[in-house]
C-alpha cells in the first residue's frame, strides 16, 4: 500500500510521524511497518516577474 503525507518528525527508536490529508494530527508509524520513505520531487521555483514596461496612468 502506498500512502503520501508530510513527514513531520523522526524518532530516534526509526518511528515516523506523518500528516495525512484529511487529519488534522500525524499518525505515527513504526519503523518495522514501512518498506521505504521517499523524498518528493523538489517543485520548481517560481520565476521572478518584471515590473511592466508602460506606466501607469495618474
């Protein structure tokens, strides 16, 4: 089963805690009870927009 949530903390003891959407609280799991964690993919970021090149009227 695959399941996509935020990580939001590590345990040193290998548990991971995870928002799910839908929960307002993380779920924690154990670390016996996940195959692998995978990093997302970094979104890119947004490109810096220029001012226009016309005036605007007064």
């Amino acid at each position: 089963m695959k399941i996509e949530g935020k990580v939001s903390r590590v345990w040193p003891n290998g548990r991971v805690s995870i928002y799910l959407p839908g929960l307002d609280y993380p779920v924690t799991l154990d670390a016996e009870d996940l195959d692998e964690v995978v990093k997302a993919p970094k979104e890119p970021a947004a490109r810096n927009r220029r001012k226009p090149l016309y005036d605007k009227p007064t």
